[in-house]
C-alpha cells in the first residue's frame, strides 16, 4: 500500500517542483538576455528594438511590418527575451559541448546591420508606392544605448491616387467582342477607384481567367499592360488597360488569340494496361469533354473530383495541340493507390483519473465496386481500472466495439441532376456501429445507422453536412443490484435524470452541419432535432402509450428533442510567434413532446481539456450545483445548456514547443428544475453570478502533422461554493484541491 501511495503522488510532487523552479529559470535567462551584449562585435550594435509608425492615422501600419527585413530577437509572450538569455548563458568557447548546447537552443544576438536597414526602407516605400500612395516615403532613426539600439521606421504615406478614368486598347476584335468592357456593366476598374497594384493585379487575373475558361488555352495575364498619366500637382491617374494581339515569339507576326476546342478524352495508367476504375466513374468526374471549349476552371475541377477519391494517388492531365488546328487531345493519367490496407493502432486512457489501455484494428478498401468507395471496419477494444468506484464487486471497464462506414465520393440520392452531380464536391456515407461496454455498475450495448452528406465549397473555406438520418439503439441488459438498490429504486434517493438515462431508449434524429475556417475567423454550427417523425406518426395513428405517458416503439420510449451549438474562434496574430486565440461556444438543447429529460449522450457537460480547464471534464456545474457523492455526480453534472468562453496566448518557445497562457469562463446549466439538482437552473438574474472562472499554462509538441498538448489549469472562481474563501481561490489558491492537469491531442478551439 505505501508502494501504491508513492507512485501516486510521484507525478504530483514532480508537477509541483518543475513549477517552483520554472519561474526561477526563466528569471536566470532573462538576467543573462540584458548581458547578451558580450556577443556583440565592437563598433557594432545589438538591435533591441525595432518600431513603425506613421505620421497619417488610421493608417494600418501592421500590414508593413513583414517589409522589415531585420528583426530584434524573439520574445516570449511578446514579452520575455527568453531565447536570447539561454544563448547569453554559453560561454566563449565554442568547443564546450555544453556552451554549444546552449546556442543550438537558444536564439543568436541580432546585431544591427545597415545595409539591411536600408533595403528594408526601400521596401517600404515600394510598398507603400504599391497601395496607391505615389510620393510615399520613409523615414529611419535610430536611438543607441550604449550597445543597444532601437531602429524607428516612419512611414510618410502622404495623398492615395485614385483612378480618374479607364480606358481599354483591345488588340484583338473577337476578345474585345466578348469581354465588352465598353459596357459600363461590365467594367471592374471604376473612377474614383484606390489606384493600387493589388486592384489592378486582381483585374488582370479575372480578365486572363474569364478567356482561358472560354477557350483560350494559350493565354496568360502577360498580354495585359497598363499604362497610367497623372497630371502634376493632382492624386488622379487616367488609366488605360492594353491587351495584346497573340505573338509565341519574337520571329513570328503577331495574329489573333487562337481558341481550342476539346478532340478527344483519353485515359492512361502507369500502374498497369487496365485502370481499376469503371469507364462510368472515370467519365463522371471529367469535367473535360469532347466539343467543348477548353476551360481551366474545369480542368481545376476535374483535378480536386480525382484528389477526392481514396483509390487515387495522384492525377496528371495533359493536353496535346493536333496540328495545324485549334484542337486538344487530352490525356488524363491515372495511378491508384493498394486497394486494401489493414492498420494496428495501440493507445492509453485517462478517464477522471482512471488509466487504462485500448486498441484497434482498421481494415481498409479504397475501391469497393471499382469506384473509389471506401470500406473501413474498425473493431476496438478498451479496460481501464476503475479506482473511485467503492461496494461493487469488479473494478474494471471493459468496452468493445464495431464501427463500419461505406463512403461514396459523390451524392448518392434520387431525383438530381447528372449535372449537379459531376460538379459537386460532396460524399455520402452509410455508416453501422455497435458498441459493449460493460461497467461495475452496468452494461451497455449501442446501436448506431447513419446516412449522411458532406460537401464543401473550397472558395469559401465553408464544409456542410447533412445528416438525413440517424438511428441509435440504447439497451441496458444488466444493472447491478447495489446500483439499482441505492440510486435507482431507493425512493429517498431516486435521481429522475438518473433513471431516465439507465432505461432503454430509442432515438430517431436528423441533423446539419456548417463550418467555416479561413484561418483566422472559424464558426461551427450544429442542429439536430429527434423524434418529430415518430411523434407524427404516433399520433396520427393513435399509438399506445406506456405507464408515464410516452409514445413506445417495439416498447421502447423514443427521445424528442431540439439540439443547437455554435462555436466561434478568432485567432489575432502579432508576429510569426505570438498570437492570441479568443473563442466562444454555446449549446442548447431542449426535451419536449415524449421527453422530459435529454438523453445522457445529449447532455452538456463542462470541465476537461477543451472547456473550462480549472475542472476535471464532468467536474463542474450545473450551475451553482455542488455533487455530494462522487460515485453519480457524473450523472447530475450535466445539464441542457453550455456557454464556453476562452482566451489563450499562444508563443513559440523554441525548436516543436510551444507555450500558452489561458483565461477560460463558462458554465453548464438545466433549462427545467430538478429536484436532484439544486441551482443548477438557467435564470436571466443569476446566471452570470455562476459563470466559473480558470486561469493556467499550457505546453504543445507541435508535430505539424499533430499537437501534444499539456495543460494546467487553475480555479479562479469557484460558483459551487459561496463562501469567500472558496468561492475565490484566485484570491485563496490551494494545489491540491484547485489544479487540473489535461493531456490531449490537438488545440482546444
């Protein structure tokens, strides 16, 4: 028992000491930063900072901050030249493997150079020449310390130039025919426009995508030139927009554009005579046909339908010119992937501080009917050791599993279009589980059917899907007589949410899906409703209904309900190394109709790595509700509504480790008054009052293909206590009772 003790608070104790001694580590390295002047040359100087400004407001000076060709050394935090100090702490000698150590880790001493310095106010006024600002200039200073010396940029934009006029020299009739910018309707340049280069770049782009989509297979944005006049003493330019008549080379005379027209489609493979696709599947995502013009937008299309499919490993589409005619042959090569693969994946549980293993296996067939459908068949297994559980028998979880999904790389439905068909980008997926779980308390088996679409618009960064329906089947086979004795049949201590969610239940939803993600906004929508259809139908037909008054299917009660959650992330960069993510998540959910109480499954909770992370995932809520008995505060630490607010400053640390500092708030409450959970009711006049409140640090092993991430999280504000000790442990903070420690895989939001 000692033995089982020690290894327990090991960790613990480990946490605790790195946690003492960072901050004094961190001390050192920031003392040795303000000495790293030993490692600059003489008559030279350590560049310590670098600002840009402008003499214009509202001038958006970040936005040139990239022309800077020389940085001051990276901060941590935007703050703490930490990277700089751990190179300052390595001696002279270079040949001292520990001295090399400390400069492989830490950042070299940025010394300040002047010809960068002028390439760099060159730049800038190229750039700001670029944004319209014609007569733009800048200006550096420089203010040294002795060996320490900050650079300042002004940027003197002065007046932007606008566009007075626009005027088109169209070399060649048949383009200019087409195009008609003669028509005011049909004009992107306008008077009174910014003249800036991004404006007419953007110009030149549409007018070269517009003729290759209608043909033109030899044009390029080349053809297009402009030429601008600007009266003396005026910010107005007339401009005039040339496009030239066709010349391949200097030897020949200059003609019309030719126009190509598709001969013929054919289809190639290196990997063998045969291609292990159907002809029909082939021609359905070829957007290339014969008699058609050539068009580039269809040839990018044709691509990304090819890219999507599991059996292709890659695509190579080329046109050949027939001769003396405006005629392409094209031939669209093909190489496919194995069609089968079967992979083993091992991996470790923490469930609330319960350690246990998984694995799986995955089966794999990219190419089920020869069109590119994909097989998998995943079968799982899972124990962990169940250490808090007291009175039961076994002290193990055990869970098995069978997921199965069939996807077809397009929309599998009735009643479309051929056409909309070959040009959407959109899966459709039939998906089969089955899951044991068998618990001290209880067994479980779940049955799950799906149908459902995705498709995404790439222009848009948005990613749709559509869940036409989805089955899940809950039996409880088996409830062990103590749980059933103390929590279930025990009138003095019967939980309705409790009892509700250890019956058999039966669940018929519909749902949709949106994300957006752009890099720097993200939203996720989510909505889903249950049991409509099987209300309609036991009504219309008068169906029996059970001892509490719910419509039954094969004498099962199906859940109703009505599901919404949104979540938005905005990621705010400084620099190439500190950013600042803000994120907000919210979800509702509401029983009505044959349900009083939502499914457990259903249910929000809060706490956990991607939540509030002061708490442990479950540990928190509903509302003010504080649990007695931690054996089923599992249970009644849930509710029908979430809010999630989060605030995480993300800095690069050095070599894959990343560093965050993070602020999160939020709570999970009910919309209707249990009885087993007291305050934990959603009102208008007291719901802020139960906000929590965490605070911690954080660490990431970025991997690019994964992020490890590690967090400690803090209780600020505690809503399940109303004292003030321990309803503030920001103000009264005690380790061991206020910590959370999260492991997981990827960012939280």
């Amino acid at each position: 028992m000692e033995r089982s003790g020690l290894y327990k608070y090991q960790p613990l104790q480990l946490l605790r000491n790195a946690l003492n001694t960072l901050p004094l580590w961190c001390m050192v390295a920031f003392l040795a930063a303000c000495s790293a002047s030993k490692f600059v040359p003489d008559e030279s100087c350590l560049l310590e900072k670098v600002e840009l400004k402008s003499d214009t407001k509202k001038f958006n000076v970040a936005s040139l901050e990239p022309y800077i060709r020389q940085k001051a050394n990276s901060k941590w935090f935007s703050v703490f030249k930490i990277p700089l100090g751990i190179y300052a702490l390595s001696g002279r000698d270079s040949t001292c493997w520990v001295n090399r150590t400390l400069r492989k880790i830490g950042e070299e001493p940025v010394v300040y150079d002047t010809l960068q310095a002028k390439l760099s106010c060159n730049d800038l006024k190229l750039a700001l020449q670029n944004m319209g600002y014609m007569n733009g200039e800048v200006d550096l200073t420089t203010r040294a310390k002795g060996k320490h010396l900050t650079a300042v940029y002004t940027l003197h934009p002065g007046t932007p130039f606008y566009i007075n006029s626009v005027r088109y020299d169209i070399q060649d009739s048949i383009i200019a025919k087409m195009l008609d910018l003669d028509n005011p309707n049909r004009q992107e340049l306008k008077s009174g426009d910014p003249f800036t280069v991004t404006r007419l770049e953007d110009e030149r782009k549409r007018i070269t995508r517009v003729l290759m989509d209608s043909g033109y297979y030899r044009f390029h944005k080349d053809f297009i030139q402009y030429g601008a006049d600007s009266t003396k003493g005026s910010n107005q330019v007339n401009l005039m927009l040339h496009l030239l008549r066709y010349r391949p080379n200097s030897s020949v005379p200059e003609t019309l554009h030719p126009r190509y027209t598709i001969r013929s489609v054919a289809f190639s493979s290196n990997d063998s005579t045969k291609i292990h696709l159907r002809q029909r599947v082939l021609r359905r995502s070829t957007l290339i046909r014969p008699g058609d013009l050539f068009s580039a937008s269809l040839l990018q299309r044709t691509y990304a339908n090819f890219a999507r499919m599991q059996a292709v490993r890659y695509t190579n589409i080329r046109f050949l010119e027939v001769p003396d005619t405006t005629l392409l042959d094209c031939d669209i090569n093909i190489s496919t992937n194995k069609p089968s693969s079967i992979s083993f994946q091992p991996e470790g549980t923490n469930t609330a501080g319960d350690l246990g293993a998984a694995a799986s296996v995955t089966y794999e067939n990219r190419n089920l009917f020869r069109g590119s459908e994909l097989l998998s068949i995943q079968l799982r297994a899972a124990y962990e050791a169940i250490t808090r559980l007291e009175g039961y028998q076994n002290k193990d979880y055990q869970e098995y599993g069978v997921e199965t999904k069939l996807t077809f790389p397009r929309f599998v439905a009735p009643l479309l279009s051929k056409t909309f068909r070959r040009r959407s980008l959109a899966t459709s997926e039939l998906s089969l589980n089955w899951n044991l779980q068998n618990r001290p308390e209880f067994h479980r088996r779940v049955f799950a059917m799906a149908w459902r679409y995705h498709w995404n618009e790439p222009r848009h960064h948005i990613t749709y899907r559509y869940d036409f329906f989805d089955i899940n089947y809950v039996n409880m086979p088996w409830i062990s007589s103590r749980f059933k004795a103390d929590y279930l049949d025990n009138a003095t201590s019967r939980n309705a949410i409790l009892r509700y969610n250890y019956e058999d239940i039966f669940i018929l939803k519909m749902g949709f899906g949106m994300s957006f993600n752009n890099g720097v906004n993200a939203v996720k929508l989510n909505v889903e409703s249950a049991g409509n259809i099987l209300q309609a139908v036991s009504k219309t037909f008068r169906m029996q209904q059970n001892a509490d008054g719910k419509y039954t299917l094969v004498n099962i009660a199906y859940a109703q309900y009505v599901k919404f959650d949104v979540d938005y992330t905005r990621l705010f960069k400084f620099d190439e190394r500190n950013s600042l993510a803000f994120h907000v998540g919210l979800g509702v959910a509401y029983p009505y109709g044959n349900s009083t109480i939502l499914p457990f499954e259903k249910r929000y909770f809060s706490g956990g790595a991607n939540s509030v992370r002061g708490w442990r995932v479950r540990e928190l809520g509903p509302g003010s509700f504080k649990g007695t008995d931690g054996r089923i505060d599992f249970i009644n630490q849930t509710g029908d509504m979430k809010l999630d607010l989060n605030l995480e400053y993300r800095t690069f640390l050095g070599w894959k480790l990343h560093g965050a500092v993070f602020v999160d708030a939020g709570n999970i409450w009910t919309l209707r008054n249990y009885a087993d959970q007291p305050g934990g009711q959603f009102r208008f006049n007291t719901f802020y009052q139960q906000i929590a409140m965490a605070y911690g640090l954080g660490l990431r092993l970025n991997f690019d293909y994964f992020v490890l991430r590690f967090d400690l999280g803090m209780k600020a504000v505690n809503p399940a206590y109303s004292s003030t000790r321990e309803h503030y442990p920001l103000f009264y903070p005690n380790f061991k009772r206020d910590y959370a420690f999260h492991f997981a895989v990827g960012f939280p939001f």
